[in-house]
C-alpha cells in the first residue's frame, strides 16, 4: 500500500468518524465507521482491503484522543 494511499485512509477514516459528534459515539463505533470507510476506499483502490480497514479502524478509534473529532 503506498504511502499517499495509506495517508488518504487515514484522513478519509477520521473525517468520517467525526461526523458521529451528535451521537456521542464511543471508541468502537468510531473504530467500526473508520474501518468501513478504509476498506472501502482501499476496495476502490484496488488495494488491500485488510489493511484498509486497519488503517481505518485505527484512525477512527484515535482520532477523539488526538482532538480531530470533538
């Protein structure tokens, strides 16, 4: 997976785990939206879809911890 790639999962996850903010998700509801949208993006990539969602659900579950999606 290339890095510009893998940097697009990232931002792409956290974006979108942070649109939960009305809600008041938890870890896991962030992780779990965060890993949907990396696999889908690195499906449409035609990248690897494991590591994807990887990225993803790591982004999604961190980025309260870093204030990206408060």
């Amino acid at each position: 997976m290339s890095k510009i790639f893998a940097m697009l999962v990232v931002v792409g996850a956290t974006a979108v785990a942070g649109c939960t903010q009305g809600i008041n998700p938890t870890d896991t509801d962030r992780a779990l939206i965060g890993a949907g949208v990396g696999a889908t993006a690195a499906h449409v990539g035609g990248k690897n879809v494991i590591k994807g969602a990887a990225l993803g659900g790591a982004a999604g579950a961190l980025c309260d911890d870093v204030r990206l999606c408060q």
